[in-house]
C-alpha cells in the first residue's frame, strides 16, 4: 500500500468515526492508535501509553486552565452577569440598536473575566434574548448575536484555546494573552456593526417596552451596581495589569482571578451549597474534557509523526514558501473548515504540530500565528454544524439551531473578511502591545 493510499484511508476512518457520533477524543485515540499499529507495531504504542499521557497533562502551565475555568465558575455562579444586564438594560433607555451594543459589549467583558465559550453563550442568551426581542428584535437575530458575542471567550483572554497554544509551541502565555487584546476589539466592532444592519434591515427597530421581562423589573440600587462594575473591572485589571506589568504569571493570574471572584460572590451573598457544587463540578467537567483531548491529541500526533506527515507537507508546499501570504490564506481556510466540524481544543492540539514546522520555514511569528488561529477558532464556534455557541445559545432560549446558523454565518463571514484579512495584511495589530511589554 502507498504512503497516499494509506494516508487517504486514515481520512476516511476518521471521518466515518465522527459521523458515526463518537466524542472527538475517542475518534483521535481510534484513528492514532490503528495508525501507529500499521506503521509501527503494537510494541510502539504500548511504551508510548505507559509514560507520556501521564508527561502531557503534569504540567505546571497546565494548571491554568482549571484555575480559570473555576474563577468562570465563581462569575457566573455569583450573579454578576444578570446584574450587568439588567444595569445594561436601564441604560439604553429602550433603544433597541443601543441594547443590542451594549449586549455585545457585555459579552466581550464576560469572555474578558469567564474564558468559557459555552457558559457566556448560555448566560448571556438566557438574560438578553428575551430583553431584545421585547425591543424591537427578531429572536432568531438577537438569539445569532448573543452566540457571536459569547463565542468572544475564544480569543479575549484568558481563552483556553491560547493557553493550549501556548503549552504546545512553548510560546509565553501572557504575551498571547496581551496579543489578543486589538484583535478581540476588533471582533467586538465587527460583531457590532453586523448586529445593527441585520437588526436595521428587517425594520424591526420599534421600541416595544410593555414591562413583561423579567431583567426589566429588576430595580438595581447605586450600592449594588457600583459593586458589580467595581467587581468585574477589578478582575480584569487584576488579570492583564499583572500579567503586563510582570507581577505574576498567567498561572499566578488565574489563581489570584479565581480568588477576587469568590470574594465577589461573598460580598454579593451568593456563596452557599449550591454554589460549590455547582462551580466545582462544572470545573472538574470541563478540565477533565480539556485534558482527555489533550492526551488523545497527543496520541494522534504521534502517528502524524512516525507517518511523516509533517515533513511531506513541507515538500508539498515547498514551492509555496516563498509565498508565505498564500500559504497563510490557505492555512486560514484549512482551519475554518476545521473549526466547523470539530471542537477548537482538538484542532488546535491536533494540528499545530503538524503545520508548525511549516510556520516556522516561513518566519512567521509564532504569537501572530497563534492569535490568527484563535480568531479562527471563535468564529468556529459560530459555524454550522458544530457552532458550539450557537447550540448552548439555542438550548437555552428555544430558538431552532437551523434559524440561528441562518444569521451567525453572516457574523463568520464579516469576521473572516474583515478581521482575518487585516491581521494578514497588518500582522502589526497582533505584535504592538506585546513588543511594549
């Protein structure tokens, strides 16, 4: 059997394994496994299983992600998120275009102090959905918005997806972190000037304010909003003031996160039972799922390697090289097709050692890469048919999946147009703020 031939029938076992409904961690440890028994023996992979799953996850860095994931838990658990939308919602005064920014705004600010993508979407949709419909916008449409702005946890620090990247390329997790700050603004304006055409253009920009939602009565005291803002500023500032100014690192920065938001939950009288349970389990879910695919991943990327997958490739694109703007567009349609069916951790465990050498022959920077894919990665989660966002937004609001990816493909392709194409164009926007630090 040829080198092709094999490589060929290991893409159709992989995708016959995905549409057969497995996880995406068992379709990488089946199609590694097989292919490291072909090429190398069952002797290969039984040393192999004995030492570096263990290697890969015991890892300092790695302490992130859980320290994060939690002080996400302690955000959302504590109530901060419907106390700003409801401070949002006295605000715009019932005009429905400002409620709309606003709402993008907020859902920039939860991915700035959460990092998950699906407990933003979830939180936010349930809020604001039903507060833009009763002003004025279709739900389908604010249903699309609220998924793009919760899917900004995938590039607005501390994104999990630019920890693993990190870890990975050995690339420093505060620099990306600081990288990803213009690029995230930009997906912030982009997202909103898509909402207001959309809004605008089905004329349903009324204001309809009868008093029936439920975020509308809320009667919010100066006290408690002062102490909301004061909270959620203070997490941020705390986060990327520390990492900027060297004062601890992005490990140090997500215990000390995760510490002020359970202080916050304290001060706001949320903290009981319930609230460990619930931040503690959600925690532990999520690590577990990020890590499993990490080993996995790992798996899989040792068959990419003992097949010499990597090394072909850049044979294959060897003529391109010297054309590194058309190897970068290819790299950014390779990977938004990648993000549409599977999971962003996957992909970006799963590839990066595949296309770094590439990157590398290329002299590209690596923390400009790195900030490309994530932006990538998030206008994945906005994507038919994964769009992760799109279904925890749909799951909580009751909105058809199929309604909602009718808009959410508008966000994707402005963000892919417009923010891609300028981070190509001015790698600059990336690399500013980390060259000042």
């Amino acid at each position: 059997m040829t080198l092709e031939m094999f490589f060929l029938l290991m893409i159709a076992l992989f995708i016959v394994l995905m549409f057969a409904g497995l996880h995406i961690h068992s379709v990488l440890l089946g199609v590694g496994v097989i292919g490291i028994i072909i090429l190398e023996g069952p002797s290969y992979i039984t040393s192999f299983l004995q030492s570096d799953p263990y290697t890969r996850t015991a890892s300092y860095t790695l302490t992130t992600i859980p320290l994060f994931i939690l002080m996400a838990q302690f955000v959302l658990q504590s109530g901060i998120v419907r106390d700003m939308y409801a401070v949002i919602f006295q605000l715009s005064k019932g005009k429905s275009g400002l409620l709309g920014v606003l709402t993008v705004i907020v859902g920039g600010l939860l991915g700035a102090v959460s990092g998950s993508t699906t407990a933003s979407s979830a939180a936010l949709g349930q809020v604001a959905v039903p507060e833009l419909k009763k002003h004025g916008f279709r739900e389908d449409i604010s249903g699309a918005t609220i998924a793009a702005a919760g899917s900004l946890s995938g590039i607005i620090p501390p994104s999990i997806i630019l920890i693993l990247y990190g870890v990975i390329t050995e690339t420093p997790i505060g620099t990306l972190f600081i990288g990803a700050i213009i690029p995230g603004l930009l997906m912030i304006l982009v997202i909103i000037v898509c909402m207001l055409f959309l809004h605008y253009k089905t004329n349903q920009h009324q204001t309809i304010d009868n008093g029936d939602s439920g975020v509308g009565k809320i009667s919010i005291s100066i006290p408690r909003i002062v102490l909301v803002f004061t909270i959620a500023a203070s997490i941020m500032a705390i986060i990327f003031g520390g990492i900027y100014t060297g004062v601890f690192t992005p490990t140090e920065a997500g215990a000390v996160g995760a510490f002020v938001s359970f202080i916050a939950a304290i001060l706001l009288r949320k903290v009981n039972k319930e609230f460990f349970v619930k931040s503690f389990s959600e925690t532990i879910k999520i690590t577990s799922m990020v890590l499993m695919i990490m080993i996995t991943a790992q798996i899989f990327g040792r068959f990419i390697s003992v097949s010499m997958l990597p090394r072909k490739l850049i044979e294959f694109i060897g003529p391109l090289i010297d054309y590194p703007m058309l190897v970068l567009v290819l790299f950014v349609l390779v990977y938004f097709v990648l993000f549409m069916f599977i999971e962003g951790a996957a992909v970006i465990v799963m590839t990066t050692p595949i296309l770094l050498p590439i990157v590398q022959q290329m002299n590209v920077d690596l923390i400009w890469f790195g900030i490309l894919v994530s932006v990538i990665c998030t206008i994945g989660l906005i994507t038919p048919p994964v769009g992760l966002s799109v279904y925890a937004v749909a799951g909580v609001t009751g909105v058809s999946v199929e309604r909602l990816f009718r808009y959410t493909i508008v966000f994707a392709i402005a963000l892919v147009v417009v923010v891609c194409g300028l981070l190509i164009l001015f790698p600059e926007l990336v690399t500013f703020l980390p060259n000042l630090m």
